[in-house]
C-alpha cells in the first residue's frame, strides 16, 4: 500500500460474513481490503444450510447448487418414544448441505473476482476508529480506511476489545463431532437421496446427522445437561452414539473421516454491534445453539445488511455517524431473538414435544415453523413468531 492509499472498507476476517461484505461493496464500486489471520481452505463445522440464504447466494452471484447436496428439510426424531415429525422446505427457495471449508473457500475466491484485495496469514492487531479516518494495526503492516468491518467471528475484535460480549446460559454446553463415509446400502440410500438434517433427541441433549456428498455424514452431539463425570470427549459422544438405534443403524460398517472435535461457549451476543466508522457481521454480532441451523445464515445475512447500509452512509456521506446502523440493526435484532427464543423454547420448554409433535394437528402453526426454520424472520404475519417475541406462553395452536 503506498502513503497516500486510503481503501474505503477494511474487513478483517475472510468467512462467510466477511467475503459477503466484501463482495457486496466491491459490486457497489468500493475499495475493499480484506483481511484474514488463517488461510483457505479451513475446516468448519456448520454444514446445513437455511433457504433464506439462497437470494444472498444469487446477488453474489453463487450457484451454490454446484457440488452440494439438496436438503430437504429437517426431522426431529425421539428414538425413546418413536414419535418424530418432518419440516419440509418446500418454498420459493432451496438450500442445500455443504462441505464447509469448500464453500467457504469459494466465497473467499468469489470476493477476489469481484475485485477485493485479500491478505490471508495476516493479523489485525490494533483498531482505531475516530471520526476522521480508520487505522488498521497488523502483525504486518499498518492500513487506512473509511469504514472497519469485524467479521472475525467468535475471535470478535471489537467486542472482546470493549467487553460486549455476554454468554447465553441455558442453551448447549458444548458440542463433540465427527465426520464418517458411510457404505452404501437402502438405509443411507434414503438419507442421501432426501439431504435432510435429522435431530436425534437424547436425555444429555441431541444428536445432529448432516448427510454431505460422497456419502459422508457429519454427526455432532450438543450437551446441554450434565454429563456423566466418567465420559470424556470421544468415550462420551461414542457412549452416545452407540445408544442411539438409529446412528447405529447408520454408521455401520463406516469409516471415521475425522477424530472427535469439539466446540464450546458458543452462545453469546454481542451487545455492541456498531458505531463510529465500524460495523460487526456475522459471529461477532452472536451465535446460536445450532440446533436450527442458524449460523451461516446470520453470518451471510448480517453482512448483506452492513454492506447495503454502508453504502447508503456513504452516498449519504454519513459514514462517520455511530448511529449509522441503527435501522438495520433493529431489524436483525428481531431475527437473532426469534431465532434466540425458539432455541431456549427447545431446551426449557420441550417444545419438539410440547409443540413440533402436534403441529400436524395444526397446518397453519406448522407452516409458520417451517418459515421460522428457513430463516424467514423479518415477515408481519407469523403468529407463532409475534408469540415468541412478545412473550406469549400460550399460542393458540389449534384455533380454525
């Protein structure tokens, strides 16, 4: 960078919110610097993905059709009591299961055609924010800028920075994973051939089953309640799994493609997500539980909004107001916390048992589920969602 360069938009990270930031503002004509402390490809859990996320896809000109598996819908499935229920995503948009570290990786490359500047293995070390300018400290250069985006997820250089950062109790504790090729037989035949995402319902928490192409399963096991003090890491997800009849049936004759991972602490939320001449996407501005899938589609969403917003401050010439995202934020605010309510409903309510069981009995309560689970989150006319959201215990589920 010569001295007098100054980019319009600096991001530091290169996820999903990040190259979608970026992307976007390159489209709109912007000089754009991304950075990112790790390099591409990278593995990532996350792999099921929400239909609300395709019209993103397509202004970023993503065929994200291409190399992954169609998912059909999600099932939540309690092998104790045999009962089990099917949300189809059968609307306008479709969506699909991906291998995470690909995808990514092409969202990195497609923010680069679009003409992004990217440094990978770079890390951004100091930010300053005034109402002049932005300046950028890494561990290898110094950079100036309009506008800061962080979209480190849970990294989360602002709001560790300015401890805004609040846990979410009362959700998942922690999650252990792994990856498997299945054989080939009528079983995994009818997984693959659906691409549904099926919840497995266990007294510790629930399983996650992702079938991915080439006849790979991603399974993860969420632990919400205390755990036997006996089991550890992989003797404790393989206790698990081997109790559940259907990840036997399963992972028969698989082969293990990944030793155990886990992931904790992943619920939190960033109180502070905006302000002077900066902006939070993604997981710095929080994270869910995963057990609807939410991630990426906040990680790419957000993004969409601070990049539109942006642009609108800069035609404006407003981008120096710290209040510059407030209208936008607002709006994300009532998906994060429908997303949020529906999650802690799931853990202290029961509610696969209590409402997800018995919304056959109701079309119209299941069809507002359904818009819910495909991130449909910003409409005026799901009951269900208006509930969640002004506190109603009571939802009139089988009214005509």
């Amino acid at each position: 960078m010569s001295d007098n360069q100054i980019y319009d938009v600096i991001i530091a990270g290169a996820g999903p919110a990040g190259s979608t930031a970026a992307t976007l503002l390159a489209q709109y004509g912007y000089h754009v610097l991304m950075l990112d402390k790790d390099q591409h490809p990278r593995f990532h859990i996350g792999e099921s993905m929400l239909p609300m996320a395709e019209p993103i896809m397509k202004r970023l000109n993503i065929d994200w059709s291409c190399g992954n598996l169609v998912k059909g819908g999600a099932e939540f499935i309690d092998e104790k009591t045999g009962r089990r229920t099917f949300f189809p995503f059968e609307g306008k948009y479709k969506t699909f299961q991906v291998e995470r570290s690909v995808f990514d990786q092409r969202l990195f490359e497609n923010a680069i055609k679009h003409g992004v500047e990217t440094h990978e293995q770079e890390k951004v070390t100091h930010v300053d924010c005034n109402t002049e300018r932005v300046n950028i400290e890494t561990d290898k250069a110094n950079y100036q800028g309009r506008y800061f985006i962080d979209a480190t997820g849970r990294n989360a250089i602002m709001g560790r920075s300015q401890q805004t950062i609040n846990k979410l109790d009362k959700l998942g504790k922690f999650a252990l994973y792994k990856h498997y090729k299945l054989v080939n037989n009528l079983t995994t035949q009818a997984l693959f051939e659906t691409g549904n995402i099926e919840i497995l319902l266990t007294e510790l928490g629930w399983f996650w089953c992702i079938p991915l192409t080439n006849q790979r399963l991603s399974v993860g096991l969420v632990v919400q309640k205390d755990a036997p003090s006996d089991l550890k890491g992989a003797d404790l997800f393989n206790h698990y799994a081997s109790a559940s009849p259907r990840l036997t049936e399963l992972l028969k004759g698989a082969e293990l493609l990944t030793d155990v991972r886990t992931e904790a602490d992943f619920s939190y939320f960033n109180e502070q997500r905006h302000g002077v001449r900066y902006a939070c996407c993604g997981d710095v501005a929080g994270f869910l539980d995963p057990v609807f899938s939410s991630g990426f589609f906040f990680a790419v969403k957000t993004a969409e909004m601070v990049a539109d917003r942006l642009h609108q401050g800069f035609e404006e010439q407003r981008e120096a107001e710290a209040d510059l995202h407030n209208s936008s934020d607002e709006i994300y605010q009532t998906g994060f916390q429908t997303m949020y309510l529906m999650i802690e409903r799931f853990y202290r309510s029961n509610l696969v048992h209590n409402l997800f069981f018995e919304a056959e009995r109701a079309p119209r309560v299941k069809e507002e589920i359904v818009a819910i689970l495909a991130g449909d989150l910003w409409t005026d006319d799901n009951n269900f969602q208006q509930g969640l959201l002004t506190g109603r215990n009571n939802i009139a589920m089988f009214d005509s």
